[in-house]
C-alpha cells in the first residue's frame, strides 16, 4: 500500500536541531539570526566580495584602486592608493560610544616603508569633521586620531609601538567613548599604550567608513590585508581580553551547515517519491539524506551511495527525487535529514514542507515461541494417538499480529501419551484455547522458550 509523509515544520518539538543556530517557527525551517548583540555592520568576505555581509545600512562595498578578495581576506597591496569604502551610516555611525574590530595581515615586518592607513570613519570623503583614524606611522607606532563635529581635536596620540611579521594575522579593536573620556586601543586582546581621556562631540553626519585609507584618499602604498570586520553601538572591553581570542566571524547566519533530522520514521522496502518546497537565494541550498536501515545514503554520479552523515555526502531535492526509488530495496526503518547551507552566512535559505511517498510495512513483529509439553492421560492410564489443537481464546491481536481464529493442531500424542508443540506466547491479558478430543481448555503460557502444564500461568477447564 502506497503512504505519503509529509513534515510541515509547525511543531518544533518534531524536529531535532541547535536551536542556537536554527529556528522552526511559521511553517518554516531555516537559520537563524546571530547577528552579533549591538553589531552594526559585519563582513567575512567568505564570498569572495567587497561587500559587508549584514549592516543596519546599505552594504556594498567600493573598490579604489584593485583592491582583491581571496580566502576572506581582502588584499590592499601590489598597487598604489588601494582602500575600500563603506557607507557609514547606521552602519558605523556610533557618535559618542562603539567598537571597530578587524584582523589584520601586514605586509611588512617591523616599521612600515609607507604611513599604513588601517581605518578611517568621517563626514565624507576628505572630510576631518566626525573623524577617527587609525594608522601606522613609519617608525613603527599606532596612532590615533580623532576629532568632534567642528573638525577640532578630540584625541591625538601615538598610542604604542609596534612591530608586526608580515603575514601574522594580528586582532585590532578600537573601543571609545568619548563622553566619558575612555578611548581604548586593543591589539591582540592587550590594551596598547594608555586609555586615551579626550572627550567631545561628534554628531549623526557620519557618511564614511574607509577601510585601508586615510579620509582625504591619501594612502601611498598600502601593504597590508584585513578581514572579520565588525563594527558595534556599545563598548566591547574595557580591560584585556587576550583570553576571547579568536573571535567568532562576523556572520548573520551560521555557516556550519546545521541539520534538521525529523523525529518521525517509518518502515519501508521501497520509496517511490520524494519533493520539498525550499527558498533559496544567491548559492544558497538546502540538501538532504535519507537514511535506511541505519545506513544514511546521498546520490553522486548518477548512483544512490551510503554517505558519512556530512554536508558534503548530501544531495539536492531533484537528485533525491530522480533516485528516490534506490534508497531502499529491502524492508528498514528510513529517516530523512537535511542540511541548511548559506554561502555567504549573509542569507538563509528555507524549507517549508517535505514529502515522502513509500511502500508502507510496518516492522517485523517479535514473538517468543513457546514450547509446550506435556502427558495426556485418562483415568486408566494413557491416551496415544490425540490430537491437541489450539485457537485464540475468543481471538486477540498479538503485536502487530492478527491470530487467526482457527483451531491449528500442534501436536499428536505418542504411545506414551506425550506431546510437544510450540505456540505463540500470548499478549498480555491474552490467553489461549486447548482442545483434546471434546474438552477444551483456557491456558496462559509463561514468557519462556518452553512450558509445561506445571508451569502454566493459568489453567481452566471451560467444556468437558
């Protein structure tokens, strides 16, 4: 007989999945939002873009120069005035109080040959109104410059020196708060130099977030990389923080690839169709496996294979579909799983229902046979050559086991008068019905291998 599932994903209790990372709410499957607490903008740059991977603001990042990205890292040397703009507003427009985090690449060891831009935030392109800047002189410090809403000097200060190996990836925060006086430089989780006092002003025109450049465009050469920016509204740190590190990426959607397994099995030998309704966006996908007898399978190569569990060893919705009916070809317990996957962790694709047609069987029922011996004798002595049949007693179900109400002969006694034939032990509450010639008679076997009628739960006489 033909059965088709479905999982409709309204009952999150159906499912079984990190809720940390994933959600099941409104009929849909899908990734959750982690957005970091008081995240503004972020970027991984997975994806091989200039872009941010989430902000409160317009995301697209612009190229000056030829400013490349390859493994998440975005690559400002080579050529000359290289830097990477971003629309700053509600995406790092903190007037008084906020965060920038990045990772660092130098591309140089020990002082730099040219002044290293890192970032820059202001009004506008060649703007010091709203500024603060951090940088890299030539003689190896950390400078820090920043100034209020009329362009006058907040905080002016060379902050510590340093002195990098080109290609270690070094964790840069700037934490400031320049109503209360408490402006911090952390490098690697370690505050560099002092806490910087200088307060003032800065208001909302703030238009610009210049990554690898100086406000007014100045860079000369820059030689270094970065990645995992992250801007937030509040303080991060106050103190050291060596021990947090490394910090998590800037992601708005995991990108673990997190399952759904769903909750609920069934018992075929053959599946006959398979569709789920997804949305998905950019290379986004959701894919899947199907697990039979223990054994979970994906499709490659035109071919249904057992796979390892991962996302790798997954398959599409059309794939499952086109191969569906080699999944199983004997009868098992299948189970489906599937796989959320986001590119970018900037996007999350969706499932909203999930079909399955089979073969419908239910497991093979486990019964204990019961041997039962035993004399038949009369009042002179024995009685060879009797048939002893048995039935249900007014018929039960047994498991999943319908037993038919018909006397079935066990056994013929021999000329000792002994017999030995095996029954069905019955469901509890259940019993059986003997026949020996005219008599019959209510038994109730043990939950053994074998009995005998000293050993009977119960023993009634019910015709003679």
């Amino acid at each position: 007989m033909s059965t088709t599932i479905t999982y409709p994903f309204t009952t999150p209790s159906n499912y079984t999945y990190d809720n940390t990372i994933v959600e099941i709410a409104g009929g849909v499957a899908k990734l959750k939002d982690i957005t970091p607490a008081n995240s503004t903008c972020g970027a991984n740059y997975v994806c091989g873009t200039l872009d941010l991977t989430y902000g409160d603001g317009v995301i697209t990042g612009t190229g000056v120069g030829s400013p490349t990205v390859s493994n998440s890292l975005v690559d400002l040397t080579g050529a000359l005035d290289q830097y990477v703009d971003y629309d700053a507003d509600l995406n790092a427009d903190g007037q008084q109080v906020g965060t920038i985090r990045f990772d660092l690449v130098p591309n140089w060891t020990g002082s730099p040959a040219d002044d290293q831009y890192l970032f820059s935030i202001c009004k506008e392109n060649n703007s010091t109104l709203n500024l603060i800047s951090l940088y890299v002189n030539t003689s190896g410090f950390i400078l820090l410059r920043v100034n209020d809403s009329t362009g006058a000097s907040i905080i002016n200060a060379a902050i510590a020196a340093w002195s990098p190996t080109a290609g270690n990836t070094y964790t840069f925060e700037l934490d400031y708060d320049f109503t209360a006086g408490a402006t911090r430089v952390f490098l690697d989780g370690v505050e560099q130099g002092a806490t910087q006092t200088g307060t003032g002003t800065r208001d909302a025109n703030i238009g610009l977030l210049r990554m690898g450049g100086y406000y007014d465009g100045t860079v000369g050469q820059s030689n270094l990389k970065y990645s995992n920016l992250v801007v937030f509204s509040t303080v991060q740190h106050t103190i050291d923080h060596a021990g947090d590190l490394p910090f998590d990426m800037p992601t708005k959607y995991s990108l673990a690839n997190p399952t759904v397994s769903m909750n609920s099995t069934f018992s075929s030998s053959l599946l006959t169709a398979f569709s789920s309704t997804d949305t998905v966006v950019l290379n986004d996908l959701v894919k899947f496996t199907i697990s039979h007898a223990g054994q979970e399978k994906y499709v490659t190569g035109g071919a249904v294979v057992n796979s390892d569990g991962t996302y790798a060893q997954s398959s599409i919705e059309s794939d499952i579909s086109t191969y569906i009916e080699d999944f199983a070809s004997t009868k098992g317990t299948v189970a489906v799983k599937l796989f959320l996957h986001s590119e970018c962790g900037r996007t999350s694709p969706s499932v909203d229902i999930i079909s399955i047609t089979y073969n419908s069987n239910i497991a093979t029922p486990s019964l204990t046979l019961c041997a039962l011996e035993g004399y038949i004798y009369n009042a002179n002595g024995v009685v060879a050559n009797q048939i002893v049949e048995i039935r249900p007693f007014a018929g039960f179900i047994n498991s999943t086991v319908l037993h038919k109400y018909t006397w079935t002969t066990i056994a013929t006694t021999g000329s000792d008068g002994w017999f030995e034939g095996r029954i069905y032990v019955q469901a509890t509450g259940e019993y059986w019905e003997m026949r020996v010639g005219t008599q019959r008679y209510k038994i109730q076997l043990p939950n053994a291998d074998e009995a005998d009628f000293s050993t009977l739960l119960s023993f009634e006489v019910i015709e003679t």
